[in-house]
C-alpha cells in the first residue's frame, strides 16, 4: 500500500513501531521490519557498545529499513554518529531541536525523522530539513510531548508542514484505527503499546497482562513516575503505585507514599526505586506491576499478545489503496 511515507522510507506499509524505550530489541524492530513495516530500536538507554551490537543483531536478522531513536534531552552525538558508522539510514529524534543532527544525518545518505507535539515544532522542525515528522497527540503512551488530541495535531502539522510526510502517534491500536488516520491525512501510523504486546518485546509478561486487561479508562497522564527523567509528562497504566499516591492526595516528590522503597532488583544487585522510570523487563526481580507500565489510551483495545508479524498483519487487513494521505 503506497505512501508517501512507504515510497521515502522504503516499506510496504505505512506502519511504524514506536521506538518504546528499554522494551524494544532487535528481535522486536528486525520482526516488525520483515513484515514490511519500519521497525525501531530506542537507544538512549543503551551504552555506546550496546547500541553497535544491537544494531548488528538487527542487521543479521533483516535486510529491511529500520530506524534508531534517540532522546534530545540528553546529548545524543556519539549514538547518533555510531548508528551512521553502522549503516542506520533512517534516525529518529525526540523531545528536543533536531537541528544540530539534520546535517550529519544527510552527509551519511540517512532520513532524520522527528516527533512533535505541537505545530509550532513541527514547523521548526521542518524548517530544519526533517525528511519526516511524528505528530505525537495526547493520547499516547510513554513520554508525552505536547497537549493536544491526535487528530486535532494532525491537522495542524500536516498545515504548517505541507511538504513532509507525516505520521499519525498517540492512542492507535487497531487497523481500523490506522485506516481512520490516513483517511485523515497521514501517511503513516505510529504504536507503541500494539508492540509491547508482541512476543518480541523486551517486556517481562505482567506488562502486557495489565495492557491486555487494561479497560477504557485504565491510562493517566502524570508526571509521577520522574526518577531518571525529572519534569516529563507521560502516559502510564494506573497500577498500584499510581492508585496509592492517588488515595494519598497526590503529594509532591519527597513525600509520596513509599517514596524510597526498593520495588525491584535489576542485573548485579541494582535497585529499583518505587517512581523510577524503569519499565519492567526480563530479569528484574520484585514487585514489578508497581513499575513505570508506560501505557497509551489505545490499551483497552488490544485483546491479546502476538508475534509482531502478525500484529502488523491485524493492522493491514482494514487497509485500503483509498485510504492514505
């Protein structure tokens, strides 16, 4: 199914997996990208060593195009250079200016992709040279950048930014999600938590059984979850730490319920703060539904756990020529 998203980006369908933080992994990005859509590895959370060997998994274990994220809240030019030097054609930036990178990325033959959350980013970022933006509404999980409801962003950026592929993020699902939004003008769409509930996801089972039983109003946007990236609104499952604080009256950091116990023990011993920003992966120990369960408003409409090549299927099957932007 043609885009102008596919036709750039080299894909068969106008599908993207969000870059979904410590739960990507290349089994994840090179499954998503095999079934013809654009797999992501998130790197900021990586060491420079782990980020080239994640990137040669992916490599062995697809041909396809897949991108790397980065989070701009933290300099990220020794990631982004090293993902060049590997041969990453398509980088994805976040929560920051991508300027500074548009350059390097070009002189290496790459896209730069960038999410916004307002119009005013996206036309900044366009400005730049962003070969394409990420209009991230409100509704989405994880790190949330701007107010605004998807559809209402959609608009607003694909006005300020005529000329660049634009790819809807932010509470999709399901395939009849994805056909409204290219209806609506996209030329692509975006999801993260549809992925969290692939099998290739680096996510320990609790995490996908709260989003499989996660019901219509199970997400909340908050700021809680702050230790390891302070001031960062985002969007998580209301699990039992979320509920406690809730029932405490919402107290400010420093004297919110069990402020400094230990929920769970990651590699060598480490531990792991209750309102740490760590997801629950394979290999923690502990209470882990307390953790960060970064969740979109989509979540209730996800019934199960797949493999990623059948997700993107799901997501095909309400597609039509007609529909995309």
């Amino acid at each position: 199914m043609p885009t102008t998203l596919t036709r750039l980006l080299g894909i068969d369908w106008p599908i993207v997996q969000a870059p979904i933080g410590s739960a990507t992994s290349p089994a994840l990005a090179a499954a998503v990208s095999n079934a013809g859509a654009l797999g992501s590895l998130a790197l900021s959370w990586r060491r420079p060593d782990e980020s080239v060997a994640a990137i040669a998994e992916t490599r062995g274990l697809t041909s396809r195009p897949f991108a790397v994220n980065v989070v701009l809240v933290w300099p990220q030019d020794v990631q982004v250079s090293l993902a060049l030097d590997a041969g990453v054609r398509i980088v994805w930036t976040f929560w920051g200016d991508p300027a500074p990178y548009v350059a390097a990325v070009h002189d290496a033959g790459a896209l730069l992709v960038h999410s916004v959350g307002s119009a005013s980013e996206a036309r900044a970022a366009a400005a730049a040279g962003v070969d394409v933006l990420v209009a991230q509404g409100v509704e989405a999980g994880g790190h949330v950048r701007g107010t605004t409801p998807l559809r209402t962003l959609l608009a607003e950026v694909r006005q300020v930014a005529p000329h660049v592929p634009v790819v809807a993020a932010g509470g999709l699902a399901t395939g009849e999600d994805v056909a409204a939004v290219l209806a609506a003008g996209a030329s692509g769409a975006c999801l993260g938590t549809r992925f969290i509930c692939a099998h290739e996801a680096h996510v320990a089972p609790i995490y996908q059984q709260q989003i499989v039983e996660a019901g219509p109003d199970a997400t909340v946007l908050t700021r809680l979850f702050n230790k390891g990236w302070p001031d960062a609104p985002h969007r998580v499952l209301r699990n039992s730490t979320v509920r406690a604080w809730e029932a405490a009256g919402r107290p400010a950091p420093g004297a919110r319920p069990g402020e400094y116990d230990e929920v769970a023990v990651g590699a060598g011993g480490r531990s792991i703060e209750r309102y740490s920003d760590t997801i629950p992966t394979p290999g923690l120990r502990g209470d882990l539904e307390a953790l960060a369960l970064y969740a979109g408003e989509g979540a209730a409409r996800i019934d199960g756990v797949a493999p990623a090549a059948d997700i993107v299927r799901s997501l095909t099957q309400s597609l039509r020529p007609g529909d995309h932007g």
